[in-house]
C-alpha cells in the first residue's frame, strides 16, 4: 500500500512540473531581465499562470548578478507569467513567457523586451495605454492650470471633460479588444486592468 501511494505522489509531481518544465520540442524558453541599480532588487522568482486552474505556479528563483537575473527551462506553451521581487507580492513584473531567448531590460519610468512576438504585442499595449494616460494627465494638467489662474471658462471646461471621457473610452476600447483576443497576452491585460472597465466595458468581454 505504502508503494502505492509513493507512486501515486510521484506520478502527481511530475505532472505539476510538466507546466514549467516539459520537453517538448522547440520549447526551450531563456529569459534574461536586466534591472537598472536604482530599483535596487536582489532576488527575483518566476511564476507563470495556469490556464486550467488560474493558479500561480513557482518556475524558479534567481539571485541577481550586476543587476541581471536569468532563468530557462521549458514550456509547452505561451504562459502568463510574472517575476516577483524579493518576495514581495505587491509589485510583481508581468511579462510572457514562451519559447526562445527573450531579453527584458526593467529601467525607471522605461521597459524594453525583445526576443518575443507575444511580448512585443503586450509591450505595444502599454505603450499606448501609458500614451493616451499621458495625454489625460496633459488635460487636466492644463485643466488646473487654467482654474488656477482663473482663465478658465465654460467652454473650456465642457472641452476638457469630453477630451478626457474620449480618452478614456478608447483606453476602455482597446483594453476590451486585447482581452477579447484570448491569448496570453489577453490574460495578463484582464489580470492588470480588467477591474478598471467600466460596466459598460465589462459587458463586452468575452
């Protein structure tokens, strides 16, 4: 009985690790994160989610090395996954993980992946979330400016508030549509910002 339950147990973690580490071939994944000094991280663990269960499961850990964390193994797919630093659950680093070399450069204020089609899809979109954010700060940047010095009027005022509503509504539009696609990429989107839909919005999600 007791071979019994150790084959059982023994069968059951080679099927847990096959998430992270199967060998399928073409699947090898490398992935280097360079991180600037300034963000001052010493440890860094990779964690991918998983379609079935949309649990978390550990790849690996990693101690940096002039600001350098390294990480391979094997996929059988492209996966959500994130980095936590140092353990902190707070301000974990989302990215995608697939086959291939993927090199992740983490700067303040700048982030550049290469190496990775799924990647460079999911670095388009925030780029142009942080563009048209960018652009609503502008407007009420020039909103309080105006107030403040008290050439505000009416008109402008009407003009701002439906500048920042359009921007709003295709920061909505384009986050619905990435979800919608329902790729990985889609899933770390509905992860980050799906909670910042609109009713609206949220309806149209698939």
């Amino acid at each position: 009985m007791k071979k019994i339950v150790l084959s059982i147990f023994g069968a059951a973690m080679v099927l847990l690790m096959a998430n992270c580490d199967n060998h399928n071939r073409g699947m090898d994944y490398r992935v280097d994160i360079t991180v600037d000094n300034q963000l001052r991280h010493d440890s860094a663990t990779l964690l991918v989610l998983e379609g079935d269960y949309n649990k978390l499961r550990v790849c690996g850990a990693a101690r940096g090395s002039g600001g350098t964390f390294t990480f391979t193994g094997q996929t059988d797919k492209a996966k959500p996954a994130l980095i936590r630093w140092d353990n902190d659950s707070v301000n974990p680093f989302y990215f995608v993980l697939e086959g291939g070399n993927i090199n992740i450069t983490i700067q303040p204020g700048k982030l550049d992946i290469t190496g990775s089609v799924a990647n460079s899809q999911y670095l388009h979109y925030i780029n142009q979330r942080n563009s048209i954010m960018d652009a609503r700060v502008a407007t009420w940047q020039e909103y309080l400016k105006m107030a403040a010095d008290s050439t505000l009027k009416h008109d402008d005022e009407a003009r701002m508030v439906l500048q920042d509503s359009l921007l709003n509504d295709s920061l909505q539009r384009i986050t619905v549509d990435r979800i919608n696609r329902g790729d990985a990429v889609g899933r770390i989107i509905r992860e980050r910002y799906g909670r910042q839909l609109d009713q609206e919005h949220m309806r149209q999600l698939k």
